[in-house]
C-alpha cells in the first residue's frame, strides 16, 4: 500500500497506480475506500472500460445493485465486446431478480465468447430460476463439455434431473460429482505431501 502511495504522490495522474490501489483495498476488504480510488482511475482516464467494471464489481458487493448496473452499462459503452462485462452484468441482474434481463446478458456473453463453460453454467441458473428446466439442462450439459472436470456442474445437473423425476440419471451425476470432489482432495493432499517432503529435503540439503 505504501508504494501505491508513494508512487501516487510521485505521479498523481497516473491513473492505473489508483486502480491498483483500489484492488489492494478490496482485497482488504476497505470497500469504501476501494470504490474511492476507482473513482479517482476513472477521473484520470474515463476511457478505461475497466475502472467502471472493477468499480462495478465493488458496487454489487457493498450490494448497491442500481450502481453497479450503471457502471457495467458504461464498461460496455466503451468496449461492447468483452464478454465478461455482459456475464458480471448478468449476475447483478439476477440478484435484482430481473431475469430476462440477465438471460440475454448472459446468451450475449456467450455470443462473444462461446468457450467460456461459466457462463453456460450461469445461464441455466437462471433457466432453472424460470422453471425451464430442459434448457437449463442443456445448458448445464454444454458447460460439461467444455469444462468435464468441474464437480459443481456435475452437482447441479443432478439437482435438474432430479426435479425432472429422472432419478438414475441424476444418481449417475451425483456419483460424478462426488467423484470429482474427492480426486481434487487427493490431488490437494499430494500437493501438500510434495510441498513437505520438498521442504524436508532442503532443510537436509543446508544442514
């Protein structure tokens, strides 16, 4: 923090050093003081679809949802073809319970940006939210495909099949899901095993 400040006093027209600045404090949880800097990236240089984004993105979790769709609407303005702005904006939708609204915002990310399994995923939660659970689940398939090793998906196609009376199916999902949760504990535990025997044999290498 305090080089960001040093360099701010150094450069105060720099406007990435408040952006910067901004992502520390968020990460620190300081929201109002993160929404601060960004204002001040975005006094700077509006230009930038970025600074309204990440400000944006501040907005929704201090969960001021009206703000934060005026600044993904103006992050769009300037760069209409970024995909995760529409998917961001989606998601501020949805929470506003607008969500034809954020359906079309998330089929625009997916426009843009069609390998993205996120937002698939994202789209039949709100398909599933509007009780078309064929689509949703189509599209819960769709983010399989591009992401299969995702356990959360596997989770969630298992709670549409379920829905849908489809009960062997969504035995079969739950199965893979909690498959995948477990082969990502192991893979963690060996992570964890290697990062201590690597440890140990240094601490025999110095001695």
């Amino acid at each position: 923090m305090k080089y960001y400040d040093f360099a701010i006093q150094k450069n105060p027209q720099i406007s990435y050093y408040y952006d910067n600045k901004a992502f520390v404090l968020n990460s620190l949880n300081r929201l109002e003081e993160a929404l601060e800097n960004y204002n001040l990236a975005i006094q700077k240089n509006p230009e930038d679809a970025d600074y309204y984004s990440n400000k944006a993105a501040i907005l929704n979790s201090m969960n001021r949802l009206e703000e934060a769709l005026k600044n993904y609407n103006l992050a769009i303005q300037i760069k209409p073809y970024v995909s995760h702005y529409y998917n961001q904006k989606a998601s501020v939708l949805e929470k506003m319970n607008r969500l034809e609204e954020a359906l079309k915002n998330y089929n625009l990310a997916i426009q843009i940006n069609p390998e993205d399994p996120e937002y698939y995923n994202n789209k039949a939660c709100v398909l599933q939210k509007l009780n078309r659970l064929e689509e949703a689940l189509k599209n819960y398939n769709l983010s399989i495909l591009k992401n299969p090793e995702n356990s959360d998906y596997y989770y969630k196609k298992a709670q549409i099949l379920q829905k849908m009376n489809r009960l062997e199916e969504a035995e079969k999902c739950f199965n893979l899901s909690n498959e995948l949760v477990l082969k990502a504990q192991n893979c963690h535990t060996k992570t964890n095993l290697d990062n201590s025997n690597y440890h140990s044999i240094l601490q025999d290498f110095h001695q």
